[in-house]
C-alpha cells in the first residue's frame, strides 16, 4: 500500500516538479551566465579575456570602468537615452490612458472600427514598417516639420508604435471597473473626465505602472528608431552608441564589456524595481465594487 502511495506521488508531484525546476535551472543559466561573462570581462584586461574568459577576475582591473566613466560621449548618450526614455513614456502613457478610457467607457458610433484599427497595428511590427515611416518623416520635413536627425523624431516612433498593445492592455483594465461606480460619480455631478481622472485611474494605477514599465525597457533598449532616425552622433541614444563603440574598438574586447556592462546597468537595476509592478499589474484581476 506505502509503495502504491509513493508510486503515485512520484507520477504525479515529484517527477513533473522534477522536470519543472530542471527547465528554470537551464533557464537561468542561459539568462545570467551571459551577464556574469560580461561583468566578469569588464574588470579584466584583453589579455584575460582570450585566456581565461569564465574565470573570475583576480585582481580585477578597474581602468576600463574609469575610463568610459570619465569620457564624456558616454555620459552623451546617457542623457539621450533617458531624454527618449521619459518623453517616450510619459506620451505614450497619457494617450494610452486617454484613448482606453474612450473605448472602454464611452458609447460612440464606430467604435468597433476603431477599436479594430489599433488591433490591426499589432499586425505591424516596427521591424517591418520602419522604411515607409522613414518616408513620411522625411515628407514632414516639406510641411516644416523637422524630425529626421531629431531627439523628438525617435519619441514620435516609438510612442506610434507603443500604442496599440498598450492600448489592449489598459482597455481591458478599464473595462473591468464596475458599471455602478460610473454611474454613482454621475449622479454626483462627475463629468467624464472627472471619472476618469478622480476614479478611474486611481483604480488603474498597477496598470499604469506596468505599462510604464513595459514602455521604459523598450525605449531605453531599443536601437531600430535611433538608428534610422539620427545621423548626428551627439544625438544617439546609449544602444546606438554601444554599436558605434564596438566597432571602433573591436579588438579591445575588456573596453566593449565595460561599455555594455555600464550601459546595461541602468535597465538591470530599473527591472529588479519595476518586476513587481509588471507581474501585478499584469496580472491583477478585476475591480470588484
């Protein structure tokens, strides 16, 4: 009877929890193995990293950080990158916001085929409409309207295309509010925008947050816009930057590793606060009234 009970056990719980925390065990490896390879590169010397890459750095040289640390290119990119980073995210949170709001709340007519037109936009990826978007940002320039080789050119397209999964995503937080509370702040004297702004969004803030969040790390890692967008290397943005960098110093392996690892440091530090406001407002269920 005891081995039946352990047989059953060991089909149902053990060997599946087995298999479960062998997949996360390869996936972290995959994840972070990477990322201490890069760290561990960044205090080495060249010399090191062709003779012992996996080994940890002892003494660890500290002239590589210094370096990038003291040139001011670097600190260059840095400001354009958190430039982009807050115009993108605070335009594409509010237009979000708004937009939701109107499609979740608000009877109009056509509002199917609007709601269908930012579906259509996830059909779109950047990767595949970015030579028609460069065409129109080029014919904006005959309007007066100058965004090539502009800062305000890569928020303009990573905001267009920031907008419909982001607007998918709130929607549906906004829609799962309860009819009644809309109708109590009504009675109250609440115009539309008074709901929206004193009681919707107070209830939405997980939400918001993670958009917010979702928003950050694909500006601040993103190098398709930068890179067709902006000519003039005063303006790029730290990915940008990165590329440049490493292939003018292609050879000095220990001096790319400092620059990435330095350049990633922003992000990696921005996700370990922005995980729990990602996985909670992502997964947070419905208002209840």
């Amino acid at each position: 009877m005891k081995y039946s009970r352990f047989s059953t056990n060991l089909k149902r719980v053990i060997i599946p929890r087995f298999f479960q925390y062998l997949v996360l065990t390869i996936a972290v490896i995959l994840i972070f193995v990477p990322i201490v390879i890069l760290l561990f590169g960044s205090v080495k010397t060249t010399g090191q990293m062709y003779s012992h890459p996996y080994s940890i750095p002892n003494p660890p040289n500290w002239s590589n950080i210094f370096n990038i640390l003291t040139t001011p290119y670097f600190w260059t990119l840095m400001k354009n990158s958190l430039i982009v980073l807050v115009g993108t995210t605070s335009a594409t949170v509010i237009i979000c916001a708004l937009v939701s709001f109107v499609l979740a709340r608000l009877p109009f007519r056509g509002k199917g085929f609007v709601f269908n037109l930012f579906t259509v936009g996830l059909m779109f990826p950047i990767n595949v409409a970015i030579l028609p978007v460069y065409f129109v940002l080029r014919q904006m320039e005959q309007f007066g309207v100058n965004v090539i080789d502009s800062l305000w050119g890569v928020i303009l397209v990573q905001v267009a295309f920031q907008l419909s999964g982001n607007i998918m995503i709130l929607r549906g937080f906004f829609t799962a509010v309860p009819v009644e509370l809309q109708d109590a702040a009504y009675i109250d004297g609440c115009t539309n925008f008074g709901f929206f702004w004193r009681v919707l969004l107070p209830l939405v803030k997980p939400s918001l947050a993670a958009v917010s969040a979702l928003v950050m790390i694909a500006s601040w890692n993103d190098l398709l816009v930068p890179l067709v967008v902006l000519n003039d290397n005063k303006l790029w943005t730290l990915p940008l930057g990165t590329m440049q960098f490493q292939g003018q110093y292609g050879q000095d392996l220990a001096l790319i590793s400092a620059f990435v690892a330095l350049s990633s440091i922003p992000t990696i530090i921005f996700y370990f606060f922005a995980e729990r406001q990602i996985v909670s407002g992502l997964t947070a269920g419905s208002v209840k009234g």
